[in-house]
C-alpha cells in the first residue's frame, strides 16, 4: 500500500465518524485510528510475518476539496518554519512556482539548528499553508504540491 493510500484512509477517518479503519491488502495491514475527538490518526503498518512497527502520519486537514492530484509536505519536527535563510534573503519558493526534487522548500530551526526541508518529487507548488516564522508541530502540512 502507497502513502497516498494511507493519506486518502487519513481523510477518510479525519471526516467521519470512524474511529478506526484496518486494510489488508496481500502480506501487508494498514490499520489507521484515532483516539478522541482532537486526537491525530495514528497509523501502524504491520508484515503479517512481523511484530507490528509502528509508522506515525498525522496531515492537518486542508480546505481543499480535491487532493487526489495533490501531495502535501509535513513537517518532520517541532520548530519554527521559515521561508527564507535570513530576514533580508529572498524566500526559497513561493506559490506557483516550479520545484524539483531535492529543491530546498523552507528551513525549520529546531533547538537552534536550521534543517532545510527539500522536495521529495518535481512539482508545482499550489500553496504555502504557514506565515513565514510560524511555529510548527510535528506532521503539519507545511505546502501543498501538484506532481508534474
């Protein structure tokens, strides 16, 4: 199962009622769950031959309607999410504007480190989702990309 998969499951649990969902799929089960209300999803992957290994994937919820064509970066740390190197620099991207792999899309200080956070795929992106020096949790969305 692809991690557009596991986000479509996501959505799914983020605007129902389910509480939790399970999805075989050959050797390998998915199963997504929340825990009260406000609680993110939690997501564990297990290999039918393997003790379960748990993989965490919380995505805030978006106001798009449509993100079947839409990927969506999230923070890999708690920190503070800047758009440029230093105040005065021009800003890594911004909307519209073309990236490739690799391309560094924003920094996120955490404990006076500055981590640069890069593009995993080419693409277009449709929408930066932070004000510039906003503080930022672990797994929100940060930016909003079309694939090319």
């Amino acid at each position: 199962m692809d991690i557009s998969q596991i986000r479509k499951l996501i959505r799914l649990i983020q605007s129902s009622d389910i509480t939790e969902i399970e999805v075989t799929e050959g050797d390998h089960t998915v199963r997504v769950s929340r825990q009260g209300a406000v609680a993110a999803p939690v997501v564990q992957q297990v290999a039918a031959p393997t003790i379960p290994t748990p993989v965490s994937a919380v995505v805030s919820p978006l106001a798009e309607e449509s993100m079947e064509d839409e990927n969506i970066v999230a923070s890999p740390m708690v920190g503070t999410f800047y758009l440029a190197a230093s105040p005065d620099a021009e800003p890594f991207t911004s909307e519209g504007v073309k990236v490739k792999k690799g391309d560094t899309l924003c920094i996120i200080e955490a404990m006076k480190l500055m981590n640069e956070i890069e593009a995993e795929y080419d693409g277009v992106i449709e929408k930066i989702l932070l004000e510039n020096a906003s503080p930022v949790e672990y797994g929100q969305a940060l930016f909003v990309i079309t694939p090319l």
